[in-house]
C-alpha cells in the first residue's frame, strides 16, 4: 500500500509522460489507420487504371483490325470497279459473250433478247439488264443457273419466270431469264446499236 499511495502522491510526475504516451499511441493508430485507407483506395485506383489501360488496348487493337479490313475492302472495291464494272464499251460485249455461251452450254437457246439500262445517281453506276426466253429441261435450266453463277463475269441473278409447256405431256419448261450487271458509264453509240432500252432511274 505504500508503493502504491507513493505513486498516487507523486502522479504529477508519472502522469504527463504517461499521457504523452496514451497520445502518441492514438497518433500512431490514427496514422496507420489513414495510411492503410489511402494504401487500399490507391490500391484500387491502380487497379481500377490498368483494367481502362487493358480496355483501350483492346480498343486500339480492334480500331487497328477495323482499319485493316476497311483498306482491304476499299481496295477490293476499287479492284472490283476497275475489273468487273469497267467501261460499256471494254465490257458489254464480253458479257454478253459469256452470258449466251454459257446459256447455249447448258443446252438451251436465247431468244427474243431484250435489254435495258438504268442510270443509278446515287452510285454513279450503269445498271444494265438482259431477258431472254429459253426452253428446255428442269435440269437444263438449273444447269444454266450454275453455269451463270460460276461465271468471272460480275453477273446478277434477277429471277425466272416459269411458264408451263402447253403440251401436258410435255417435260419441257419455258423460262424468261433476268440477269443484269454494272458498267462504270453508259456509251450511247454501243447501246444504239443493240437497241437497248434506258429506263428511268428510281433514285
């Protein structure tokens, strides 16, 4: 009891050291506490940073793809304009060329032959077109779709209209065939010439 009312009597001069340590304590606690919160935002903000880094890398690798497709494409477009949507007058004839050797291949006959063009405003392009009549066979006209597909010539399918024999007994079919194509201009001489129709542009 002593030791004890002898600390109690001389707290004046234990109790300010014993303060200061109390505070610094707290200071301490504090500090670490502001510390390890600032440590956990700038721990998220980095990652929060690499996840937008990752992300706009991404981004640039895609725009980089895009841009590479976006040139091909360009690219085969003007190919495609310069080889298969050249002038009427380098191109017309050889379409037409393939267009009957390819038809008369399948075993059928062109007749009453007709064409048109059409002036697009839009694209700057002729569209021209050709119908024929031909006869024969189902397997002969779906010979003559195959064989106009698999031409190098840029050809556009239109349609077929079908039209019964009047023989009932008959397997042969008639069929009006459509196909068209784009030339990059329209030369008035040539299409003088074939007796081509111009029809008015819906542009």
């Amino acid at each position: 009891m002593n030791g004890r009312g002898a600390w109690l009597r001389l707290w004046y001069l234990w109790a300010p050291p014993a303060a200061l340590v109390v505070a610094n304590v707290v200071w301490l606690a504090g500090v670490r506490g502001t510390l390890l919160g600032r440590g956990s935002l700038l721990a998220r903000q980095v990652t929060s940073t690499q996840a937008e880094v990752a992300k706009l890398e991404s981004q640039e690798r895609e725009l980089e793809r895009d841009s590479q497709a976006l040139a091909r494409l360009q690219e085969n477009l003007g190919a495609l304009r310069r080889e298969q949507m050249a002038p009427m007058r380098e191109r017309l004839i050889p379409f037409l060329t393939d267009l009957f050797k390819r038809t008369e291949a399948s075993g059928l006959r062109p007749d009453r032959v007709t064409y048109s063009v059409q002036r697009e405003k839009k694209s700057g392009l002729v569209y021209f077109s050709a119908h024929f009549d031909v006869k024969g066979s189902y397997e002969q006209i779906r010979r003559c779709v195959f064989e106009l597909e698999s031409s190098p010539q840029f050809i556009l399918l239109e349609g077929l209209a079908l039209r019964g024999s009047d023989a009932a007994t008959s397997l042969e079919v008639g069929v009006n065939l459509g196909v068209g194509t784009y030339f990059a201009d329209v030369d008035e001489g040539l299409m003088k010439e074939l007796g081509v129709r111009e029809v008015a542009s819906e542009d």
